[in-house]
C-alpha cells in the first residue's frame, strides 16, 4: 500500500473532520467506580462496548413503541 503525502493526509485530515461535523454526534458517558462498579465491571465483559449500549437502547425503543 502506497504511503500518503503530506500534503494528502492533511486533505484527508480535512474530509474527516468535515465528515465528523456533519455526520457523527459523539456522547461522553462518566461511570463512577465507587457506585457504578457492577457496571463498569459488566461493560469490561463486552468486546464492542458501545454495539452493546446501542443494541440495549434500540431494544427499549422497540418496547416502548408497543
């Protein structure tokens, strides 16, 4: 695989962060250790942390809509 210019990975750089602002909402979650460590433990367990908060979320919609 050819490597990229300089002047290329800043083009690139550039449609990524116009992509990202028009496109991506990005969420920040805060888990306490103290009180939420049932939690933080139970997400540790997960390979693809943020498909199983989606997955759970999209669940709940689906069974509030009926």
């Amino acid at each position: 695989m050819a490597k990229l210019s300089e002047k290329a990975k800043e083009k690139k750089a550039k449609r990524d962060i116009e992509y990202r602002k028009g496109n991506v909402k990005n969420l920040g979650l805060h888990l306490n250790k103290n009180t939420m460590a049932d939690v933080i433990e139970w997400l540790d367990t997960k390979d693809n942390k943020q498909g199983y908060v989606i997955d759970l979320i999209r669940k709940d919609i689906l069974a509030n809509q009926k």
